[in-house]
C-alpha cells in the first residue's frame, strides 16, 4: 500500500511537507516553514523559546508530532526521550525557507536529498545567518540538558545532491528529479515511482518565465509516465495568463532609471538569480554600477560556481559591495566581527554611502526595506524606488509597505512596481495539468483548492494530517 499523508502546505501558500509511505520506506517531499500558521502566534518579539526544544514548535502546531522525525537534544529538552529514525530521507524541490527550513528540526540521520544548486543557495544563506532552531539547516551544536556538554562539535547534515534526469534510490523507492523553471534557481518536479504506479509532485514551477523550457521538460516526462497521481502546487490557481516577463521588467525597469537623474533603488529577493540577471544588465547597458551588500555576496560567489548561471564574479566592473555602518560609525575594519562580512573586506570594491553620493546617477543599490535607515546615509533626494518584488498579500505585509512609502515620501523619491511572479497562473496551471493528465490530483500550496474541481482528473480535496491511498 501507498499512502501520503500532507503535514503541511493545506490551504496555504508553501509550509509544504508530505510524508510518502511506500510498504514501509517512508520519505518526506519537502519540510518547509508555514510563514502563514507561524504568523498566526508569533511576531518579531513573541518566537518559540528555544529552552523548550522543540515544545512551543509542537504545541502551536508549527511541525506535526510524527515520532522517529526530530532531534534527539530537542526532543529531551521537551521532557520526551529520543527516538531512532523512522524516516529514511527528505528530499526538497527547492531552496525557498517555506519548502527546506524547518529540516533543522530533523534527526541528524535523515539524509536530506536536494539540487546541487539548491545545496549552494542553502549554503549561502547558512554562511549569514545566526544559527536559531529555525535556521540550522546545514549543522547544528546539540543542546545537551547539562552546560557542560555544549563543548560538544557541531553536527552537519548529510546532503545528497543531485541534477536533472538522474534517477536516485531512497530504499525501495526511486526518484527522478526534472529541472522547473522558478523563482530560485535549483528548482525541481519529481516523478516518483512507487509500488502503486508514478507520483508527480510539481514543487513550485513557472511557464512564463525566462526557462520555461525547462518547465516543458518536466512537462513531458510526467506525462510519458502516465501517473496515477500529481501532487501539485497552485499558489494562483485563481489567476489569468498576463504579459508578465523578466524581459518586461528589464525594459520597463530599465526606461524608468535611464529617466531619472539621481540615485536609483532597487529591490528584490537575492535568491532570484534571474532577476539579478536582470538589474546587472540594466547597470552594464547603462553604464553604471550595481551596489550589493555583504550577504548578498555569499550568494553570489556560490552562483559563480555554476556554470550554468552565468554569472558575474563579485570583482565585475559593474558591481559594487556596500560597507554597512558598524559599531563606531567610521568604517575601521576592527568595527566588523560577522564572519562573512570580515572574510571580505580586502576586496577592491568596497565603498560606502558617502562615496555613492558624491556621484549618485553612477549607481543603482540593491536595497530591500529592513535596510531602509541607510537611505539616510544615501540621500537619494528625488531618486528612484523599483520595487521589484510582490505586492503585499497580508494585513504585517501592509503595514510594511505603508511604512515603506513613508521613506519614499520623505525622501521624495518616486515608487515604480516592475515584479513578475514565480509561480504558474492558473491558465498555464490548468494546461499543465490538462497534458500530464494524472488521474487524481491534490492540490496543495494553495488557498484555493476547490478551483481545481472542474479538471478532468479526480481532484481530492486535502486535509491536514489525513492519510490518502494513493
Ligand atoms: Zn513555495
Ligand atoms: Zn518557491
């Protein structure tokens, strides 16, 4: 018997994890953040006390109490003994937190199976952030009860990483990743075959943008499979076919800071290497410089390791690091103690606020809103603001977006939105699934699964925490 049962991403928008139990060799597609379920309890200054291990993660219903799955040093803290893993691997489409954050949960045992290209946005992302239970995605330092066992080295997890098209056993069952074209690089679809017959599971994907041929490709090798099944995502099930692009938001984009005279800013997820792409273009055809922060440059130096990317080593002539203001104010080097940012700064092309601004229409700075207070360093006085990200879709969202127009009013600078999304309308959606033609569907990572209804495969309609035969 082949059973799957959905911990996560039901009626919401990622927080995806889906336990697939095959005879016995159970995996995880997927163990993801639900920003949405997190939200409901918590904000910046009420978080899940990490001296109750994994309690507050439990009792608030943030990860499913499945025995076998969690830490050992965590399950102790909450009063429970440890347990031997009941689980053989996890295996995630991709490096977004809402698919791959909360493994840092998992038994060090559980083998996490992923992109190679996701391993290094993973990595990345590892090398500037604090490790905290929700982050420690990579390694972590067990938490023994007693302070005296924290001597103890760190624990690091076991990757394996793989590309498209190479089929990889986890015990009885086989996998076969297929590129998907999204918003982060690394992105897959699975077709799994298990006892029962083929299972698709699509991650998130995209037909419109700049790989959508990759899209196509996962497209047809799920449907020469004829599965019996298709888990798949539908974020905007609810949404028609439009002229987004990323070539559109480099023309547009483009237009708008050729037109203004001074300081352009722009902002955008880092993870998006298309999108950086896109802005480096817009500064090299332009003539100017992209300025990037510290973080933004673990990125890209593990993006510059694939090939395949294409991309700008950080000593391009067109690209910039900006020194954030430390401790004393002055820039010394001493002021810096984050690791990633001290390994840096024998680079050639630091520079501060005050050099931007003695030539301002040189530069566009990738500057997202949580970094807003060095606007007061940037004066962008009549500048420019590309907000090249999605529009706010919840009430915290809002109120961001509202504080961040206040910036903009009192520098005066113009607001221009230029953003494509990284999922599929619900044109494309119901094509897809239309050519790979799965007879029952679930959809999930979705707030609108009833929309899947009138599709010819029998959709079920999932429920959190119920187990389905496939
Ligand atoms: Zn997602
Ligand atoms: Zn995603």
């Amino acid at each position: 018997m082949v059973n799957v049962t959905f911990y996560g991403g039901v009626n919401e928008i990622g927080g995806n994890k889906f336990l697939l139990d095959d005879h016995g060799t159970k995996i995880f597609l997927d163990f993801g953040m639900s920003f949405k379920r997190r939200g409901q309890y918590f904000e910046e200054f009420l978080n899940p006390r990490t001296a109750n291990g994994i309690g507050d993660f439990l009792e608030m219903g943030l990860i499913p109490d499945i025995p076998g799955i969690y830490r050992s040093d965590l399950l102790e803290h909450h009063g429970r003994k440890s347990e031997e893993p009941s689980v053989s691997g996890v295996v995630l489409s991709h490096a977004h937190a809402d698919h791959a954050n909360y493994i840092s949960f998992l038994h060090k045992d559980i083998p996490i199976y992923c992109g190679e290209t996701c391993k290094r946005i993973i990595d990345a992302v590892a090398e500037q952030t604090t490790r905290d239970l929700e982050n420690e995605v990579i390694d972590f330092r067990i938490r023994p009860l007693y302070r005296s066992g924290y001597k103890i080295p760190p624990v690091i997890r076991k990757f394996h990483t793989f590309t498209t098209g190479k089929k990889f056993k986890i015990d009885a069952i086989e996998i076969e990743p297929i590129h998907v074209d999204h918003s982060v690089p690394g992105a897959y679809g699975f077709l799994i075959y298990t006892s029962e017959g083929p299972l698709i599971y699509t991650g998130d994907l995209r037909m419109h943008g700049l790989h959508a041929d990759m899209t196509d490709d996962f497209i047809t090798a799920a449907k020469n499979v004829n599965p019996v099944a298709m888990i798949t995502e539908g974020t905007r099930i609810n949404k028609k076919k439009t002229d987004e692009s990323e070539p559109k938001i480099y023309h547009d984009s483009k237009k708008k800071i050729q037109q203004n005279k001074t300081l352009s800013i722009v902002d955008f997820n880092f993870k998006d290497v298309d999108r950086f792409t896109t802005f480096y273009r817009i500064a090299k055809d332009l003539g100017k410089i992209l300025v990037i922060n510290f973080k933004h440059a673990c990125f890209l130096e593990q993006y510059c390791q694939d090939k395949k990317l294409q991309i700008p080593s950080i000593n391009d002539p067109h690209l910039a690091l900006l020194k954030p203001k430390r401790l004393t104010g002055t820039y010394i080097n001493e002021d810096y103690t984050d690791t990633y940012i001290k390994k840096r700064l024998h680079y050639k092309n630091i520079i501060t606020a005050a050099d931007i601004t003695k030539n301002p229409t040189r530069y566009m700075i990738v500057l997202n809103f949580w970094y807003f207070s060095d606007l007061i360093d940037l004066k962008p006085k009549k500048g420019l603001y590309i907000h090249s990200l999605s529009e706010p879709f919840n009430e915290e969202m809002e109120i961001s977006y509202d504080r961040m127009k206040n910036w903009l009013k009192h520098f005066d600078m113009e607001f221009f939105q230029s953003h494509c999304s990284g999922h599929i309308n619900g044109d494309d959606l119901k094509e897809l699934i239309k050519t790979i033609h799965p007879k029952k569907l679930y959809p999930i990572h979705t707030e609108h699964p009833k929309l899947f209804k009138k599709l010819p495969s029998k959709t079920i309609m999932v429920k959190e925490g119920k187990t389905y035969k496939l």
